[in-house]
C-alpha cells in the first residue's frame, strides 16, 4: 500500500510541474541554439555567468536566459547573440 501512495505523490508533483520531468537545460542544448547563441553563452561564463533554463514551447524558438555571476540579474540570449533585461520568469 505504501509503494502504491509513494508513487501517486510523484505522479501527483510531476503534474503540477510546469515543465514535466524535463531538465531546465537539456542535455545537447548545444543544439538547440544559433552559433551566435553558443558564442555568447560562452563569453558570459569567462565572467561566471551560467544558463539558467531554456525553454522549449512548441512550434517556436527556444527561449534561453541566463544569470549574471551576482546571480541577481535574468538574461534574455536572442537568436543574434543580443542580451536583453529578463524579468517576467513565468512568461517564459
């Protein structure tokens, strides 16, 4: 009975879960990004920044965002490279 109501309470949380069981930065995200996404990814982290998610909706873009190395400030990565203030979280 008890293994039973374990697994409905992980059931239960992974359907609350916005994304599911899927990671906030897949594995071979590298993929998913423009060269000028990877290139800049790259140069933030030499400044301790880290890539905070990357979303995937369907039939559009990946949305990636970072974090500065303060870790106050979201980041938005557009598909040319360009960072812009992040700010709504749930919106991604």
């Amino acid at each position: 009975m008890e293994a039973i109501a374990v697994t409905q309470d992980v059931f239960e949380s992974r359907e609350r879960c916005k994304r599911g069981i899927k990671p906030s930065v897949p594995f071979g995200y590298e993929a998913l990004l423009t060269e000028d996404q990877r290139h800049r990814i790259d140069r933030c982290r030499q400044f301790g920044w880290e890539l905070e998610f990357i979303r995937r909706p369907l039939f559009t873009d990946p949305v990636v965002v970072m974090i500065d190395g303060n870790d106050r400030q979201h980041w938005l990565v557009s598909d040319d490279g360009e960072l812009t203030a992040f700010n709504d979280l749930r919106a991604a």
